[in-house]
C-alpha cells in the first residue's frame, strides 16, 4: 500500500502536517529530533570507548618472562 506513494502524495501529506500543526510546532520537533539523534551518537561511541578499555584493562601479558626477570621477583 505505502508501496506507491508518490511524489504528489507525499507532498500532500507534507501541506496537511504544516497545516494542522504550524511551522513553529514543526521546526521545534524536528529541533528535538536532532538533539535525540546527536545524543544518541555520543551515547554510542561513549559505549564503545567503555568496551574497549574494559578490553584493554583484561588483556593480559603472555610473554614468558626471562631468567632475569624471574630473579628480579624473587629479590
């Protein structure tokens, strides 16, 4: 059904949402829609550094240790 819109319709559409709610309504909401959307990308990469520190802190060292190292702990 949504399939064959259109041009024309969507346009219709865009007239009768102006109409019924106002150019200032609208430029608001999409003002929000943008803070959202913003707030949802740093969200995101704030998730990833996180994950990737966590990852970074578990990694551990697994290289044998030499002979002066193994004397080094011991003193």
């Amino acid at each position: 059904m949504l399939n064959n819109i259109g041009l024309p319709g969507l346009l219709l559409i865009a007239v009768v949402v102006l109409v019924l709610f106002g150019r200032g309504k609208i430029s608001s909401l999409m003002g929000e829609v943008g803070k959202g959307i913003t707030s949802f990308k740093k969200g995101v990469s704030e998730g990833s550094k996180e994950l990737e520190d966590e990852t970074v802190d578990t990694a551990r060292d697994v290289t044998p240790e030499t002979e002066s190292e193994k004397d080094k702990d011991k003193v």
